[in-house]
C-alpha cells in the first residue's frame, strides 16, 4: 500500500492525460506548420508549458482519485444512515430526514466548483476579455453558487421522487426567458459557465453523492439519479450568472436614478 | 537567474492554488469532525493526496499560462490573417472531431450504450453488432462535437446572436426527447459532457476570444465565449437522431 500504490496509479493516469492532449496538440501544430507555416513565437516555453499542463493534471487526478473522492463518497452514505439521521431525533418518512445531506451536497458542490481548473480557465480568459469588468473570483463565485443550488434541490428531487425532466424543462423555459432579458453582453459566457462545471473535479463527487443517494433512498435507481445530479449542475449555473447580470444592471439603473 | 523573483514568484503561485482548494479542505474537516464526527481513515493517503492535488494544480494553472492559451490565441491569428474561410472551417471541425473520438469517458459511453442497448433487445447480442453500434454512435457524437465547433467559429465570423442558436437547439433536445427511444436518452444527456475535458475548455475558449479579438466589428466577450456551450448541446441532438435511425 501507500508509495507504490501511487506510484502504478501513476502512470495509468498519465497515460490516459496523453491520450487527451496529443490529438488536439498535433492537430495544432499540423495546421501551425504545414498548412499555415507560421511558426509559434516562443516554441520552447509553450512545449515546457505543455509538459506542465500534462504534469500537473497528473497530479491533480491522482490526488483527487486517491483521496478527495473516496471520502467525499464515504461522507455521503454515512450522512444517510438511519444511524446518523436518528441522532437528531428526526422523523424519517419527511423528506425533511435527509436535511445534513442537502446541506452536504451544497458546501460540497461550491467547494469542487472553487476549485475546477476549466472554469479558473475561462474565468481568466472572461475577465482579460471583458477589459477587467468581469472579475475571476466574482465570476467563480457566482457559477460555484449556482452549482451549490443545483445539488440541493438535485438532492432533494432524489429523496421525494420528482421525474427529472419535469425539472430539466422548467430549468430551460427559465433561462430562455433570462436570455430575453439579460444584457446580451454575458449570455454566451454564461451558457459557457454550465458547460465547464461537467469537467473534471465536480464529474465524480456529484455521481458519487447521486448514486450513494440513491442506493439509500428505496425506490431510487442510481444509474438515473447519478446521472440526474450533472444535468442539474450544467443548468443552474446558467441560471445563476445570468441573475447575476440582470441583478448588477438593477444595482446600476437604480444609482442613475438616483443622481 | 533572480532566484529571490523566482522564489516570490512560485510561492504567490501556491497560495492562490492553496486558496482555490481552501474550500473543499473546510467542508470535508467540518463533516467529518464536527458532524458526523468520525475520525479520517487512512490520513497518510490524505495528506499525500492533497499535496498532489495542489502541487498538480500550480502546475496546470501556469501551464495554462504558457501553452493552452498562446497556442489558441496564436492559431486565430494565424487563420484570420490567412483568410480562408474553408480553412478555418475544416480546423474547427477537426479541432472538436479529434478531441471527442479519444475521450475516455465517449468510450465507456458508448460500450455501456451498446450493452444496454443489447439487453432491451434493439441490437443483436453478438460481439460484431455490439462493437458496429459503440462505434457509430462515437462517431457521431464525435462528428457532432466537429459540427459544434464549425458552427460556433461561423457564427463568430458572421456574429450571429448566440441565443437564437441554443435556444433552437434546446427546442430540438426538448423535441426529440418526446420522440427517441426511451434507451438512448439518458446516454444522450450523458454524451453532453464529453466535449468540456480540462484541455479542451481553455484551448476551445483562448480559440474564440482570439478569433473574436482579431476580427473587425466583434467583441471578445460577446462573440468569443460560446463554443463550449454549442459543443455540448449538439452531441444529444445527434445521439437521439442515431438512436432514431438505428434502434
């Protein structure tokens, strides 16, 4: 156990990293060199760049695999044991048992959030493109919310049974009609925002916590459930930077107002 | 080498990442201690796994800085300043093509899909028919991402509203979710992540914003974001489409 443990899970990893990197790299330079001719600025730091980007994912997935999910899975199961939950004295028909679970998968949600390199990725592209208006925490913040929100009342939905495509197309209709009224300026970036959070940190732990739900729950099937859990956090971050833009425009219409 | 600048360098580096994971760390202790009261098993793996996730994400995030972003950047220049547009067209779509057919997580995917697919009895059970479904369907999710991204690059050239795109788009999900096969939707709705790897995100976005950058009359933020989500739309539209022609 322990270093060698790591040290196979390793190269699997690695391995795996290459495989996702060198079609999209070659194809790159296919086109750079032979059909542009145009060579890169600065060849040797992006090539030291690329190992670094391969490295580090490495390392990030290992970590995350070894460590982070497992206890993230554990602490969901636990969190719905009848044992656990009768610590509180609560009474287990209501949904309202399942409260530390909703509470759970909240923190757990905006804290994978916080820390998915491909939303840090376009946080820092929206605020070098929007001239620094956007700020990278701000905008962080904002989607981890929305995820936050979308795993409570994913969660919640596992424990009463909703259907959820009942869910899925009220949650459209309402961005559709954000879309109307949102400044035009963010919409493309906040449909990006629900595409990024289906990346790689927040992927595991929310089918973890689904499934682990589910398998508690009676009458649940965790392959839907699971899955149930990523459809909502891909829509409600939509929904959570749109509000956002539409509550700033507010803010400001309301301080012309007044001067 | 400044080896103090260095130094002071890689250190801010690590305490921005400290702070990005700073979360998870809180919430995992605070249920564990506090809540559900328990000791952490195995706290040498933790430890071990959590100075690797950092360490990996410095590493990532100024690998970013370095490759990912000048490499997407610099390709829209270069197409824009070559002006061609079946050039810039066939890079897109091979661009979103090549990045989806190796995806991992496309191919177990597609092996669950024709397992599943089996077992309801819409495809023959043997080794061939099994293999010939999990295929069609990774090239048509993998062609659809291609689309996905042949579509976006033209709308920022032409600087078409992205709404009307989704919104139509999301019209067709809702519709043909009424229609397909009840086997194939939910693997539908699961092929929509594929498109958003780590590599791909930050390539595909550092793509748009400099192909917006560079052409007249568009705004980076306004033309350049929205490829990611055309990316993951297009492949349940044309997962339910294969499963209405196949199944």
């Amino acid at each position: 156990m322990g270093v060698f443990d790591f040290s196979v899970n390793f190269f699997e990893v690695l391995w795996t990293t290459l495989l996702d990197v060198t079609p999209v790299v070659s194809l790159f330079a296919i086109f750079q060199y032979l059909i542009l001719r145009r060579p890169l600025e600065d060849f040797r730091k992006v090539l030291a760049g690329l190992v670094m980007v391969i490295i580090g994912l490495t390392f990030f997935l290992i970590g995350l695999e070894k460590a982070l999910f497992p206890l993230g899975e554990m602490m969901a199961v636990q969190l719905s044991e009848q044992e656990f939950m009768t610590r509180f004295g609560v009474n287990l028909d209501s949904w309202t048992a399942f409260y530390w679970v909703y509470i759970f998968a909240a923190c757990i949600g905006f804290a994978t959030t916080i820390a998915e390199p491909s939303l840090i990725a376009v946080a820092i592209k929206a605020n070098s493109a929007s001239g620094g208006t956007i700020s990278t925490w701000g905008l962080r913040i904002v989607v981890a919310i929305g995820v936050a929100l979308a795993l409570t009342l994913g969660t919640i939905r596992i424990v009463i049974g909703i259907p959820l495509y009942i869910f899925i197309i009220i949650g459209y209709i309402i961005v559709m009609i954000q879309t109307i009224f949102a400044p035009k300026s963010i919409i493309a970036l906040a449909y990006d925002s629900g595409g990024v959070t289906t990346s790689t940190v927040t992927v595991p732990i929310v089918a973890a916590l689904g499934i682990g739900l589910a398998s508690v729950v009676p009458g649940r099937n965790p392959a839907i459930d699971g899955f149930g859990l990523i459809a909502f956090a891909s829509l409600f971050p939509i929904i959570a930077v749109l509000a956002y833009a539409q509550l700033l425009l507010f803010v400001q219409s309301l301080k012309t107002k007044k001067t | 080498m400044n080896w103090p600048k260095i130094a002071r360098y890689t250190t801010s580096k690590f305490y921005s990442a400290l702070l990005d994971l700073l979360p998870i760390i809180v919430v995992i202790l605070v249920f564990q201690f506090i809540i559900l009261q328990k000791p952490l098993p195995n706290y040498q793996d933790l430890i071990l796994g959590s100075l690797l996730v950092w360490v990996g994400l410095v590493l990532f995030m100024e690998g970013l800085e370095w490759a990912l972003f000048p490499l997407g950047n610099s390709m829209a220049f270069a197409l824009t300043n070559k002006g061609n547009v079946f050039l810039i067209l066939l890079f897109a779509f091979t661009l979103g093509f090549s990045t989806t057919i190796a995806e991992p997580a496309l191919i177990a995917v597609s092996k669950e899909a024709a397992r599943v697919s089996s077992v309801a009895g819409f495809i023959g059970a043997e080794e061939a028919a099994l293999d010939s479904f999990a295929r069609g369907l990774r090239v048509s999710v993998a062609a659809s991402v291609g689309f996905a991204i042949l579509i976006g690059v033209l709308r920022i050239f032409k600087g078409w509203p992205l709404q009307y795109i989704i919104i139509s788009g999301y019209a067709a999900v809702v519709g043909l979710t009424f229609i397909a096969p009840e086997e194939i939707i939910g693997i539908a709705y699961d092929t929509g992540g594929v498109a958003t790897s780590t590599i791909t995100v930050p390539l595909v976005t550092a793509l748009g914003v400099g192909l917006a950058s560079s052409i007249k009359g568009r705004n980076p933020l306004t033309d350049g974001f929205g490829l990611i989500a055309i990316a993951v739309m297009m492949p349940m539209i044309f997962v339910m489409i294969y499963g209405l022609i196949v199944l």
